[in-house]
C-alpha cells in the first residue's frame, strides 16, 4: 500500500482519488482474508525462481523445511480434478472448474522415491511474484524451486497403517497448497492421509500437468472497487472455496472407493486408492482457508471436525460490524471445532469466534501461541528465521510476520495441537490433556 502523506497544512484537503479509495478497499479484502504473505505488484511471469542471477549479485536463499515429528515416512501424488458439472466462476470462457491437489499419506519404502519440491518452478515464480512478505523480500532473492518437502514421490502406501483417516487443508486467500507444508508433512507422518487444495485463479498460480499457469485473477478483480464490489468479492471468495472443498470431498469419496480420480489417469501410488477412510475426514485451514474449513462444515456433514488457524469468520476487517459474521458463526456447529489465533485472537477477543463459541453445541477448543502473528500458521513460521541474515531482515519485521516467540516452539506446539485434536475425533485417541487445558505447551495458552 502506498505511503499517504498528510496534506499541508495551509492547503485544503483535496478529495481522494478513485485509486486511493481502491488501494484501501483491497487491503480491506485482504484483512479478511489474507495470506500468509502479502501480495506484491508486478505479473506472475516475472523472472522464474532459480533463473541465474546478476554477476555480483547475491545468490538467491535457499530454504529447509522442519522435519516431520511422526513414526510414519510420508508420500506424495498430485491429482487433477475437473469438476465437469460446474464452469469456472473466474473466468468466464473456462465452461469447467480445474483444481490440483496434493495428497500426502504414510509411506514405506519412501526412501527408494524422490522427495517432492515444494513448488514446481513456474509456480515458484508465481509465488515470488504476488508474496513479498510485505515488501521485505525482493523478487528473485529466494529460489522457491529449491525447497524440498519431507514427502517423497510416489512411494506406495503403508498398508500396515490400515484404512487412514483424511484430513483436508484450506489455504489462506492469495497462499499456494503448497505454502502449509509444515503442518502437512507432519500430519501425514502420523498417520493420516492430507490433502491440500489449489482455489484456481485465487493462488498465485496453478500448474496443470499440461504445462498450463492458471494465475491469481485476486489482483485484478480487486483494482478500483467500490465498497459494495469488495463485500461481493468476499461472498464470491467464500462460495467458489466451499463449492470446491465439496468437490474434493467428492473425489475423497471416489478414491476411498478404489476408483482414480485424476483427470489425466496419470496413475496412483500403490495402495491409495482403496485405502482412505471416507467416513473419518477432518479439515483446517489458515486464515481464509480456516473460514473455509468452518462454512464447509457448515453445509457438509462428510467433515467431522474442524480447526480454523487464525481466520476471521465473516465479511469486514476487524470483525466488529454487527453485520459481519459468517452464517456458520450465526449457526454454530455441532461437530468438534478447534480454534487456534496469534497472539491476542481468541473466542473472547475475535466476536465471530466468540459468538461460533456460543452458537455451537459440539466440542470447541481456543488455543494461542504466545507472541506470534498471523502468518505463524504458515510455513513463513519456518522460512522467516532463515531469510533474517540473509535478507538483513529487522527485527519490527520479523516482529510483523511473525511475531517474537521460538519458531521451533511455536511449531512445535501447532503440529503437537493438530494431530492431537484429529487424533481424538477421527481415530478415538487421547489428546493426552492438550484438549480439555490440562496440559498446554511451553509457549502455548488453552483459553476457557
């Protein structure tokens, strides 16, 4: 956002300009729904990750994931789905809907299989054009090719972990699938199968197995909007990502039932197919992506418990306006619910989860890290503290992305949370304490 300096004080205020009044809104749009990392100018065609830098110029950073904390190897296949029944609500000459998911599950043998980049080189490039951690990390400056995930591709299933429970991940508006693989990985390293969702046209870019780059249209659907077009886009956000997951769910459905559902029948991993549990299916989401895991909830009964990492359940920024929350913070839910928010956000501070709170009659569950941020939900948590000397990043910055506790501690605590809460109410497992306060994480607050 542009830097608006006070008027002169010996001059009269003159009128904002349209564009101003634009800037403001879709930062307003993204307060609601924001991702991880802010979205930065320029086109999703930039100069690709990995591309050789100047003479002289620093090489780009190149980044590690945390290791999975669970007993099991984890493996990886990418499916594309087309949705036949629906055309795109994006881009009006698309006449279907085109999604990619990655789905992650217990391996063996996974050491025999690759691992898996996190991004693929044109979606790295899309990414580092859109997400610049508010203007602090310079296009180019990072070789997103680079990362490697802790899932190995291709490697067939563990069948001695029996029929595995699903857990479905959402990301936060203008954040790639891929940009969770911190909590991902190590859900999957503990037995369950994940599988994490592409919006089309909302990630900064979708890679299709053809070759295809489906861009983030956020950028331009948000230039020059009135107020009443950014509340649209907000509703449009929410609708198209629960028409999605429920087209997901579909294809869980398919899958769990032996048949393959990738569009292009480009082959499963061993033992996949015929191997999920289709009655025993979870989600989360950071941010928009936790809304979205809540609406969903709402409408489909095929999930059986919910977490929301720090997402605001309705329309406006601030989640003040009467007007504001979702239908599912109205309605309640009567299935289990986990709330995790940065510091500061809990049931008695966030209205929308208070009134979620109040409304629902299934287990709920608000927990915090202490002296985090919004972004902590992410795998910015794990990325940040290595760009800091590098990238000479201050310390007010790593503050605004995410916040000042121990990294480690802080996902730690998020992975220690999350498979404990699924564990629980997909499997019957004992959250050993961490769900009912008993015992809480260093780091960590159980709000009543």
């Amino acid at each position: 956002m542009p830097v608006i300096r006070p008027p002169h004080p010996h001059r009269p205020r003159r009128p904002r300009r349209p564009r101003r009044i634009a800037v403001r809104l879709a930062a307003a749009m993204l307060a609601v729904c924001a991702p991880a990392v802010a979205f930065g100018g320029g086109r999703a065609d930039a100069r690709p990750a990995g591309a050789t830098v100047a003479a002289g110029a620093a090489a780009p950073v190149r980044l590690t994931l945390p290791a999975p904390t669970g007993p099991h190897q984890v493996g990886t296949v990418s499916l594309h789905l087309v949705d036949r029944a629906r055309r795109d609500p994006w881009v009006a000459t698309v006449p279907y809907r085109e999604l990619m998911v990655d789905v992650r599950y217990p391996a063996a043998d996974a050491d025999r299989y690759p691992r898996a980049p996190q991004f693929s080189p044109a979606e790295a490039a899309a990414f580092d054009a859109l997400n610049n951690f508010e203007g602090k990390v310079p296009r180019g400056r990072v070789d997103w090719a680079a990362t490697l995930t802790h899932a190995h591709q291709g490697a067939p299933v563990d069948r001695g972990a029996g029929r595995l429970p699903v857990v479905v991940y959402s990301p936060g508006s203008g954040d790639p699938r891929a940009f969770g693989a911190t909590l991902a990985d190590d859900l999957a390293s503990h037995g369950f199968v994940v599988v994490t969702v592409d919006n089309t046209y909302e990630a900064p870019g979708v890679r299709f197995p053809d070759g295809r780059l489906a861009r983030s249209v956020l950028p331009r659907e948000m230039a020059g909007a009135t107020p009443a077009r950014v509340a649209a886009l907000m509703r449009k956000v929410m609708a198209v990502r629960v028409a999605d997951t429920r087209f997901v769910l579909d294809e869980i459905d398919a899958l769990a039932a032996g048949r393959d559902p990738d569009a292009d029948h480009r082959g499963l991993p061993a033992g996949l197919a015929g191997g999920l549990d289709a009655h025993r299916v979870g989600m989360y989401g950071h941010s928009a992506g936790g809304f979205t895991a809540a609406e969903t909830m709402r409408v489909d009964h095929r999930v059986s418990a919910g977490a929301d990492l720090d997402g605001v359940l309705g329309f406006v920024p601030g989640d003040h306006d009467p007007a504001n929350p979702a239908p599912v913070a109205r309605q309640g839910l009567d299935r289990a619910f986990l709330l995790m928010g940065k510091a500061g956000n809990d049931r008695h501070t966030v209205p929308s989860w208070d009134l979620l709170a109040r409304r629902s009659t299934g287990w709920h569950g608000s927990v915090t890290p202490a002296r985090s941020a919004h972004a902590s939900f992410s795998d910015a948590e794990a990325f940040v503290p290595q760009l800091t000397g590098p990238l000479h990043l201050s310390a007010t910055t790593v503050h605004r992305l995410i916040g000042d506790a121990d990294p480690a501690q802080v996902i730690s605590g998020e992975r220690r949370y999350l498979t404990a809460f699924f564990d629980q109410w997909l499997r019957g497992g004992n959250s050993h304490g961490l769900l009912d306060g008993s015992r809480v994480p260093a780091g960590f607050a159980y709000v009543r």
